[in-house]
C-alpha cells in the first residue's frame, strides 16, 4: 500500500527528527543548516531546514522517508507522523 503523502504535507522539521530519534537515529554531525543522522544500522538520513517550524517539499520529504530512513506506512503510523 503506498504511503498517502498529503497526510504529511504538515510535517514540521522539528516533528520529522523527533521521530527520527525516537526509532533511534542519532545527530552524526551538523554543517550549517544540515543535520546528518545515523542509525547503528548503517541507514543515514540528512535534513535541512532553517527554522524547526520548517516543513518539506513532499518530493523531498518522499526522499527522506523512502530512501533515507527507509520508512513504511507502519513505521510512519508507530512514529505518530499519520493520523
């Protein structure tokens, strides 16, 4: 079942490394206004934002999720970021 992504069109930066965190994604390191985080899995997700209350691109937000974090629908519901 394909994630609906205009659920999270919402989704603030603050919000997304919260969940990051949360499925344990830790701060790698910060250049600027990237943050890189790393799973002790190998998986790494970078995010960039100016403002916490930031949100994404939903194509961007699709690369994060998918390709990144490599996060499903179950993931996404368990981390709180859809309804």
């Amino acid at each position: 079942m394909p994630i609906e992504y205009h659920l999270l069109r919402s989704v603030t930066a603050r919000e997304l490394i919260r969940a990051l965190i949360h499925d344990g994604f830790f701060l790698r390191r910060q250049a600027g206004s990237y943050q890189r985080y790393q799973h002790p899995d190998g998986r790494r997700v970078t995010v960039s934002f100016h403002k916490s209350s930031d949100t994404f691109p939903l194509k961007t937000l699709k690369t994060i999720i998918e390709m990144q974090a490599r996060w499903g629908e179950d993931d996404l519901r368990r981390l709180k970021l859809l309804a």
